[in-house]
C-alpha cells in the first residue's frame, strides 16, 4: 500500500521553518467541509472517482484483438490523452519497443520531423490506432488523425479495424467521425477531463495492449481510494498531500513543488503528474509549479539548486522498496581506494542508501521534504499512484477555492492558432496577430 | 545562425513589467568587466571554450572503430556526462535503436531494474561501453562500470577492444585503472567541468558513432563564439541572455525559466541546459530553476500556469526554422465544421502557428517571454546552441557574483551515502545516519 511520509516537513524535525501540528488542526474543518464536497460529487467532474468501477471487458477484447493482429500500435494524442499511456510503458515495459510487439508509439506533438520518422518505421498495414481526445477537436490530434487516415486508406488498411476512436460518449467531431465511418469506439465518460482520464480506456486500453491488467490497476486504485476517503485530515494521505504543500506555499512561500522518483520507469509519471497539478491548480494568478525529476540522476543536476538555491521548493520523493530484480556490485579493482568501498554492495543498496542521504541533506538544513513509498512497480501500485494524485489535485482545488477541472487560460494561444490557420469565425483574431506582428519591435541580435 | 529575439522582454512590447532600454544600459560597464575576465580565462573552467580549437582526429578514429566493431554502444555517465551525449542523439538521430546500428545507451542511474533490461537485450561480446567521469570516482557510474567490467570479462570481451575510459587527463581512479589495464582513453581536458563537457569527447565521440560530424558541431560552436565574444552587451546574444534573465529575476522576481523547444528532438537539449543553469547558478541562497519543457506538447499541460499562475517565470522559446521535412495535412473530413480548416495546410505551418500564438498569447497578459531561433537542427547549430548557453550561463554566475563551475550543495548527500556503504574515512557520517533515523519522528499515513 501507498504510504506518505512527511517527517521532514514538520517543525519537529526540520525546525522554524516546517509546519506545526496545531497548522494542520487549524484546517480540518475545512478539509472535512470539502470532503463532504468530494462525496457527493458537487462537480460532474469527479466522474473521474467512478472510473475505478468500470467494467473492462470492452477494454480486454480490444486490446487482444489488436495484440493479435497488429505489430505497431500508434496513440494520437496530447496532454492527458499522451502523458498517462507513456507513463504505463516505461513503467511496467521499459525499453518496450526494442523487443516486445505490438511497438507502441505515442505522438503527441506535430512536429513534421518525428512524424515522418515514425512513419517511415512502421507499415502501416500492420498498425493500429488509438485516436484520443475527450473533445473531439484537439488540433494537434486530429491533423495528426487526418494525415494518418490519409495514409492508411491509401497502403489499404481496413480502417474499420485499424482505427479506435477514444473520445466524449456523445459529442465532438471525432464522435461524429466515428459513427459515419463506423470506426470502434471507446468512451472517456463525459464528466471525466483529459487529465483524469488515465484510468479510463485512454489508459487502459494501452495497459492491455503491453500485457498489463486493467484490473489489477483498478484494484490498487480501489484499494488506495479506501484511504484517500477519509474525512479526518490526519488519516488521509490524499487531503494531507494536499495540505501540506498548501501551507508551505502560504506560510513559507515555497511554490515549488519537486517530484523525484527514485526509479527511471517512474520519470514519466512526474511528467504526469506535472500536468495534472500544473492546469489544475495554476490558475487566479496562484498555482503551484511542479516539477519533474529523476532520482540519482538528477542528484548531479538539479541537487545543487535545491541545497543552496532560493528556499522555494518542496522536494517529494517516490521511493520504491523492491527493484523486482537487483545487481551485485563485484569485488572488481579492490586495490583502488575510494572505489573498493562499492564492491559487495547492490545497486539497490546503493540507489536506496543515495535517495535516504538526500532526504537527510535536505532535512538537515532544514529544507522540507516528504517521501511517497511504493512496496514495488506494478500494475497495482501505478493504480494507487494514478488515483493518489487526483484525488490530491480535486482536495488541492477545492483548497485553494479554484477549479481544478477548466484551463481557460489556454484558450487565447488556441484563439490565435485558429484565426491564422483560417478557422471560420476567427478572422478577427488573424487581424489581432497581423496588428501584433507589425507593431512588434524588433529586438534582436 | 542562432538568433536571440528578445521583443517580448521589453516595456515598449509588453509595458510596466517588460525591461527598459536603461536598465541594459545601467549594467554595461559590468558586462564589459566580465567580458574581460572571460577573456583573459581569470578562471581555469574557462577552459571549455578552447575546446572549439580541439584536434578530432583522435575521437574519429575511435568512433570508427566502435562502429565497425560492435552493434551496442553503452555510455555509463551521470550529470554533464549523460545530459549532453543524450540532447545530441535525440536531435539527430530520433528514435535511434529501432533501426541504426550501433544502437546507443545511456545509463544514467543506479536503478538495478534497468541494467538488467538494458544488459538482457545486449550481447555484452558486441558491445562497447564508454566510461565516462571526469573526476573518475562517481559512485553510479564507477559502479555501473565494477558490473559491466565484470560480465563482460566473464563473457569473453576483450577489455582493451571494448573500453573507453573518458576522464581526467592524469587523475582520478578512472585514469588510473585505464592506465594499469592499458585501457584505450579520452581526454576531458584539466579545467572543464562535466557540465561544460558537452563539446569534448563526452559528446563528440558518441556524435561520429552515431554518424554526426564533430567537426561540424565544432565550427557551429566556433561561429556562435565569435558572436559571444562582443564586448557591448547589446551585440553579445549570450550576455543580453543572461542580462535580461537577471533582470527579470532581480527587479520582477520572476525565478522560473523555462525552456521550450518547439522540435521534439529538441527537449533533452532543454534538459541538459536546465542541468547548466541549475546546478551553475543555484548557490548562496540565489539561483534560478530552470524548466524543462517542449512545444506544442506542454501547451496541453504547462501552458495554463504560465498563463494564469504566479507570475514567476520568463518563458524561453527555442524556434526552428526548417524541419528538414514537411507533412501536408490532407484535405480529408472537410464536411466537418471545426476540422475542415486544418486541411490543406502543413504539419510545419501549424507548429509555427502554435508556437507564435502562444508567444503573443503570453505578451497580450505582459507576460515576458522571448526566442532563440536557428534555421535547423543540424550538428552545426547543436553546437551554437551548446556553446551559447555554455558561454551564457558562465556569464551569468559572474553577474550573479557566484561561481558558476563548482557545486559545493552536493558534498552532504554525498558524504551520507559514503557513510552508509562503508566507505573509509565516513564512519562519522554513518553514525549521523543512524542517529537521524532514531531521532526522527515517525509521522506517516
């Protein structure tokens, strides 16, 4: 089971600058008044809560059907619909594609360069794809989808069975698309947004599709949503998350928020993580900047800033107890002082003895850290994460008295796209970025 | 050649929070001082610029031999050592293992889950693995290198075929064993640090196996030099970088930086340039955290905290001229509304669309941002781009008063672990270890 640790964010151990239990009492009252809020799913957008009872059995029989007749299998799709799928392969099938089938590719830019790379990798007549957008109309996705569909009807693909539609129930072009053509389609559920959507089939479907089991994830999720359900703020790891990076930004202006996996296949699971705390709580001029690292590696890159930079950072560890698999380091070049100390020793020793020494090094001046233990990496545990961290990004909303489920600042950028590529009825914004374009300065050098 | 638009950092663009005229001036003659203690290299770490003057002759021929000699090519480096070598093999030879040979990987951690995938899918007998740790005692690295040294004697390798040893010219445990072992070794030259390496064998040698010519990366770098090397900061696209960069953080107090290339290929260069500027300018309580980021991806993740969030940050668009290859979005599903405009137009024109609006989309809010572009991503501009930010973020310690080439935050962690593994001379440490797990207060969930 998922555990929190957050000795190293208390005045208790770090001192002056950590919280005091009274700060937490003082909130609870608060926290149970959202709980409430949560419980009874005052915005549709906790939808995402009910995903842990889906049934899967749609998901299972296509994920098997493209096992069994694909050697390529392409996800178009960006953000929520790109970030969850990526961090289930490197998780649980690291270094996937060098001898597991089907290949799995996730496109989620339109940069002309990958595409066409990917592209000349795969025979289009033995790929499937998975077309991702909640609503139906995400640029980047369906230009991608257009080029594709081209593509393939033209290599004579059946696009009835290559293509998977994943989008909104009911609404949005790639609904209407699917239903035309007859494409198969699979359902986010309408309350749910695209970055809450990883244990919908935007998720799992890709989970089946590696040889990871959907159900397993939706247990861990299940079994860590027991936990994350209490009202008392004290017994629940989810709203204590939340709290504790709260007060640290109000009481100690640290607005940063460092998330570390001490395990490489977990690195994309804090690029995850990152968007979903990033679009839900930056917003009203607040927000916290999460920020995705990689323990030992990052040790020799970001370390230093976190040591001795501006104390506006909280540092959160993933830590993991069991590798699955572990490495002796030999007794190789003993004659070698301040080397030899290493032989005997594992690799997981020596990542675990390194991911403590920076928790120590951090805490012992007085920098606040806390650390999130996983027993391993699996089907199971990726649930609990998964769920852990939305239910901590809703409770972390609602905290901040903000939204947690709308991006409204993203639509300005996507206003100007439009009027320049010749989107009907955004003529104006075109002239608003010729006006811009003429009376910006130019400088440069 | 790379070019630095800076519009949007001014007031006469983006108002009260942009930069005024004489504020750059204000700090002139301190650029023009610095300038001058760069020149006369006041200190040895300077040492990475006369790396553009380097003989490569040494490098190729070792490159040759690796590729006509072996399918795998292994970098065992942390830091610096791993950062640099990655940015230039996804620039430039994107999804690399699934169809070059040699194919390249780059073990950057002591994640025992990894090495023993990464050696299930290599045949250790051709296979060449290059060591590489300047000060030649890198726990992770030395110890990736105890294991593979030992599994590939007992695999029958010949050492002296298969390893590089990439070091310090004369100290250093790694210079010493390839020295008794008759190791082959490359040089990273006394006075350059491993973040300022890139442009050493450290990169140049991975660069020619994989097929890019160090020679060209050189002589990007030593164009872009001669750029750098002007006196008058409005001239020097290095130092008005870092000038404005210190404004904003000193008179706005904006300390984030984020970094977003719009090019796939290009996010590990981000990534290696937030190792740069991190772990070069975060000490003394000042610094600023860089962000790694990558267009049009995180506009679906980060986008809305940069445009609604604190207002902390600068935004730092990495543009791309030419993809080298273009896709037509084809004129396909045209009766839907909403969809119909994209056709017709090309892959290219909308990632350029995205990232202009979300330029101007960020200037409309007087959110400061601005660009460096090149005409492509080819050896010859990776190497401007390494060596412009080498060349800016050495500057900007200087301007800071800070000393951009040591990182003196990362001794504490390291003298914990060094205590836990039972390294001689730590046995104090060890205690201290022990004592904080007794003391700590055990709060968890």
């Amino acid at each position: 089971m998922l555990e929190l640790n957050f000795s190293n964010m208390m005045g208790e151990v770090i001192g002056q600058k950590g919280i005091a239990e009274r700060q937490i009492e003082g909130i609870k009252t608060t926290v149970s008044n959202i709980d409430k809020r949560i419980k009874s799913k005052e915005r549709p957008e906790l939808a995402f809560i009910d995903l842990l009872e889906q049934d899967t059995s749609e998901i299972k029989k296509t994920a098997s059907f493209i096992r069994d007749n694909f050697e390529n299998f392409i996800i178009l799709g960006i953000g929520g619909s790109a970030l969850g799928p990526r961090a289930i392969t490197e998780a649980l099938s690291p270094f996937h594609n060098l001898d597991k089938k089907p290949r799995v590719f996730i496109y989620d830019n339109v940069d002309p360069g990958t595409l066409d790379r990917m592209l000349s990798l795969t025979d289009l007549k033995k790929t499937a794809v998975n077309v991702i957008t909640k609503s139906g109309s995400t640029a980047e996705t369906m230009s991608s989808f257009m080029v594709l569909w081209d593509r393939m009807n033209k290599a004579g693909s059946d696009a009835l069975k290559s293509f998977i539609a994943t989008t909104d129930p009911e609404k949005g072009n790639l609904r209407k698309i699917a239903n035309e053509k007859g494409l198969k389609a699979l359902s986010i559920p309408s309350g749910v947004g695209g970055r809450y959507s990883v244990l919908s089939p935007v998720g799992l479907l890709l989970a089946e599709v590696i040889g990871v089991s959907a159900d397993e994830m939706l247990q861990g999720a299940r079994d860590i949503h027991q936990r994350c359900s209490d009202a008392e703020v004290w017994k629940n790891p989810a709203y204590l998350f939340g709290v504790l990076l709260y007060i640290m930004e109000r009481e100690e202006k640290r607005t940063m928020n460092v998330m570390v996996p001490y395990a490489d296949g977990l690195k994309p699971l804090a690029e995850w993580f990152c968007q979903l705390w990033a679009e839900s709580l930056g917003k009203l001029g607040t927000g916290l900047t999460p920020y995705p690292s990689l323990g030992t590696t990052d040790q020799h890159s970001q370390l230093q800033l976190w040591m001795e930079g501006p104390e506006d950072k909280v540092v959160i560890f993933i830590k993991v107890d069991d590798y699955g698999v572990d490495i002796k380091i030999p007794k190789v070049f003993q004659d070698m002082d301040g080397l030899n100390y290493l032989g005997g020793h594992t690799m997981s020793e020596l990542i675990k003895a390194e991911q403590e020494s920076t928790e120590l090094a951090l805490a012992k001046i007085k920098r606040p850290n806390m650390a999130i233990g996983i027993p391993k990496i699996d089907a199971y545990h990726m649930g609990q994460l998964f769920h852990f961290f939305e239910m901590a990004t809703a409770f972390t909303g609602f905290l901040y008295g903000i939204n947690p489920f709308n991006q409204p600042g993203v639509e300005e950028g996507k206003n100007f796209t439009y009027g320049m590529m010749g989107k009907k009825g955004f003529e104006a914004k075109k002239e608003e970025v010729e006006k811009a374009r003429e009376k910006k300065m130019c400088w440069r050098v």
